[in-house]
C-alpha cells in the first residue's frame, strides 16, 4: 500500500502528483494493467514469436 503525507494546507493536485510517482517507481500500474486480462501462455509466445519475426525481417530489409 502507497502512503502519500500531505502537509496541511497542500494542493491535491500536488498530492496526487507525488502518488502517481509512488506508484510508478514502485511498478504498480504496470502489475495492474499486466494483471487486468489473462493471457494463456501459448499466446503469449505467439505475439512473442509474431515480433521477433517482425524484427528480423527490419533488419533484413536493412542490409
């Protein structure tokens, strides 16, 4: 759990500020978005595999 002190008097804009970076630094938006949809394994690889082959022919294309 993030915990934010706010000094009395702060804005709330600077406040939320400061908790998006918490939650950023500690990597808590990228688990939750990671985490919003299940991707089984096999398609993982796939896109995994989809891409590699997508960058190998860049660089083909290349020299």
């Amino acid at each position: 759990m993030i915990i934010v002190p706010v000094k009395e008097g702060e804005n709330i804009e600077r406040a939320l500020k400061k908790f998006k970076r918490k939650a950023e630094k500690t990597g808590i938006i990228k688990e939750v978005r990671s985490r919003k949809q299940f991707n089984k394994p096999s398609v993982v690889k796939r896109i995994k595999m989809q891409h590699a082959i997508y960058v190998n022919k860049l660089h083909q294309e290349e020299e």
